[in-house]
C-alpha cells in the first residue's frame, strides 16, 4: 500500500507512529550495544560503589589493548 493512498491524517498517523517505533528500536539497540561492549550492566547504588569499582581485584580487569 502506498503511503500517498491515504488521507492526510492517516499519513500523519502512520508517520508519527513509525518515529515512535523507530525511537524506541533505537534505544533498544543502544542498550544491547551496552551489553555486548562490557558483558553485562548492573546498576550500583552510590554506597556500593567504593566496594564493586574500586576495591575491585586487578585481574577483573581488562586492558584497553
């Protein structure tokens, strides 16, 4: 069906509709990018964050090479 075929508040419709699908495949993307980059995400609060980040072993590490 082409898009011309419709009215122009289905076309609207259809447009705003796909901008919203399409932003939310994007986040998608971006969170699975996430994942593949470091392995996994986990959220810390503030508190664990001198045990989990740096009190952390040297061999939980990766180089950047």
């Amino acid at each position: 069906m082409s898009l011309f075929l419709l009215s122009l508040p289905l076309q609207h419709a259809f447009v705003a509709a796909a901008a919203k699908l399409r932003k939310k495949r994007l986040a998608e993307i971006k969170e699975a990018a996430k994942v593949l980059r470091f392995g996994f995400v986990v959220p810390i609060s503030g508190s664990s964050f001198f045990l989990e980040v740096s009190q952390a072993p040297s061999n939980h590490f990766r180089s950047g090479t």
